[in-house]
C-alpha cells in the first residue's frame, strides 16, 4: 500500500493512504533507513498490521527533492517566513534560498505582521527585488492580506521555514482555517520559544502545507563555494565584465558585481557566506 509520510515523532511514523487513513507506522528492519531517513512529505510503501491503525514502514519511494533544513521532500516551494517581530535574521533567510536552489525548490519570501508594522517591507523589497524571489507582505490576522499567497501556493506543495516566533502556524491557520500550536514571544528576548516540534504535513483544499519547527542556525550548504555566485541572479550579466576570469567577487580588483551591488545587503552577505563556506570546506577536506 502507498502513503504519503506526513509527521514523524520518536521512531513513528504518520501517514495517510489515498483514501484519507491514517496509520502509525515502524520502519521494517531498521537497518535499511541507515543511508535514508524517512522524512515528511515521502511517498512510502507500508503493510498495515494486525490492529487496525498501525503498521510497517517497508520503504522510501523515489523521492522529487529532498532538503535536509528544515527535513521535508517532495516539495515545490519553500516560503521564507520573516515578520515585524522578532528581528529579522537576513543571512539565515539566503542560506535557506541557496539550499531550497540547489534542490531545484523555487521560494517565495512572506513578510509577516504587517498589522504591527510594514515598515520593514519597503526594505525587504528593495534587498530581494531582482533575487527572484517574490514578496508577499501578509499578516496573518488579516485574512485580505493571504490572498495573493494563496494564490501562489494553490495546488503546490509548500514549505513554512524561518526563525522561531515569525508566525508560521498562524499563518498556516489562517491559510487553511484550521487551528495549530502557536507561541507567544518573549519580551526580554523578542524570540518565540519554539512551539513547533515537529515537521508537520497539513492536507487542505487544494494546498499541501508543511509547518515546521523554528530555528536559527544553519550551518549546512549543500551548494560548493566556487559555485555559490550562480545562485544569485542578481549577478546575471555581470560576471562577464569582472576584471579576473573566474571572480569569486569578493575582494578581486576590478568586479563588476561589487561595483554594481557592493555596499551592503544581499552583496554583504553574499561575501559573508562565500568566506564562511570556504573556511568550512577548508576544514572538510584538510
Ligand atoms: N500581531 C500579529 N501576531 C502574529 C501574527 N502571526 C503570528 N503572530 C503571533 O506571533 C507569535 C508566534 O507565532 P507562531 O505561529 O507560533 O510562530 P512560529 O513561526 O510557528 O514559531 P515556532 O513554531 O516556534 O517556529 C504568536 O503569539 C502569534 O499569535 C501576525 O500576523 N500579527
Ligand atoms: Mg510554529
Ligand atoms: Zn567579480
């Protein structure tokens, strides 16, 4: 029988068949999961047991794309959630675009609780306007501000990633009228408190919405340094004039990517990440 994997908790597995049942599922002779994690939005084989709801997990469909932060496959968009509150962390944001990019996953950039204040997306804007990346300002306390991302996620199957706090169970509640955990933020610390625990795939309509746990660090680049420059379509017709064949468009004399973008921004990080990655693979391959 064929189901879709859609929360896993402690060595358990959730997942609905095609009809809407949902089984409790055990990996089959755990050992085959040892080079393959089974991870929400898989497509898996599964035999049901002997008590109704439970049953075995036997194996991992071929899957369309698979990212590892946050753990989801088999998805066509990941929305980068940022908001009013808490501070926005830029640099997370572009390593998530970076590893959605390198597994052929297109993104869309949410800019939520704009009822506090939408002052921070006129400059949101301005940084990602020729990234590629759409900007859809939403609040999810009104319902009015969701429709034109509604429109971008109908019948595709999305991911909600960001910083703890942003509102992404809000707003997957106020996408599919459905209620899930959220958290309040601290003051002291501006940060939510990591409500979400666990990736979580949400049938409705004709969305597939993937809620996941907030986080702050990602340290893992599936893209190599030497090619991270391709990855930003900002630079698209640059590359050409810089003064050094290949330019890594760090601190070369003569870039045409710095003269054009340099001074802050997308640029700033884009270096910050190039340096970041090289000392990694430095480490990696010494
Ligand atoms: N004013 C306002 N508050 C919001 C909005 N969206 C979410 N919140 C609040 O922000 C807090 C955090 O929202 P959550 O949905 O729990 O945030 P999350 O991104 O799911 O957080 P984690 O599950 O910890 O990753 C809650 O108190 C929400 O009620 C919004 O658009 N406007
Ligand atoms: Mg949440
Ligand atoms: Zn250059």
């Amino acid at each position: 029988m064929v189901a879709k994997l859609i929360k896993g908790t402690g060595g358990f597995y959730i997942v609905k068949t095609e009809d809407g049942e949902l089984f409790t599922l055990r990996p089959r002779g755990k050992l085959r999961f040892l080079t393959q994690t089974p991870t929400v939005g898989d497509m898996v084989n599964m035999t049901p047991g002997a008590e109704g709801t439970h049953g075995w997990l036997e194996e991992i469909l071929p899957r369309r794309n698979l990212m590892i932060r946050p753990p989801v496959s088999n998805i066509d968009i990941v929305a980068l959630t940022v908001a009013a509150v808490p501070a926005r962390d830029l640099l997370l944001i572009d390593k998530l675009i970076l590893n959605a990019r390198a597994a052929d996953i297109g993104c869309v950039l949410v800019c939520n609780k704009i009822d506090i204040d939408c002052g921070y997306v006129d400059s949101v804007k301005k940084e990602y306007g020729e990234s590629g990346v759409p900007v859809f300002p939403v609040s999810a306390l009104i319902q009015e501000s969701l429709s034109d991302l509604k429109k971008a996620i109908q019948g595709k199957a999305t991911c909600f990633a960001g910083q703890s706090g942003v509102g992404k169970s809000a707003l997957i509640s106020a996408l599919t009228g459905r209620t899930f955990e959220t958290g309040a933020i601290s003051e002291r610390t501006e940060r939510g408190r990591h409500t979400t625990r666990h990736v979580e795939l949400i049938a409705q309509d004709d969305m597939l919405i993937l809620d996941t746990p907030g986080f702050s660090l990602l340290d893992a680049c599936e893209v190599p340094s030497a090619e991270l420059a391709d990855y930003y379509p900002e630079f698209d017709g640059l590359t050409e004039n810089c003064r050094f064949q290949p330019c890594m468009h760090d601190t070369e004399p003569d870039c045409a990517v710095r003269a054009r973008h340099g001074g802050g921004g997308r640029y700033a990080r884009y270096v910050q990440l190039l340096r970041e990655y090289k000392e990694l693979e430095r480490g990696r391959y010494k």
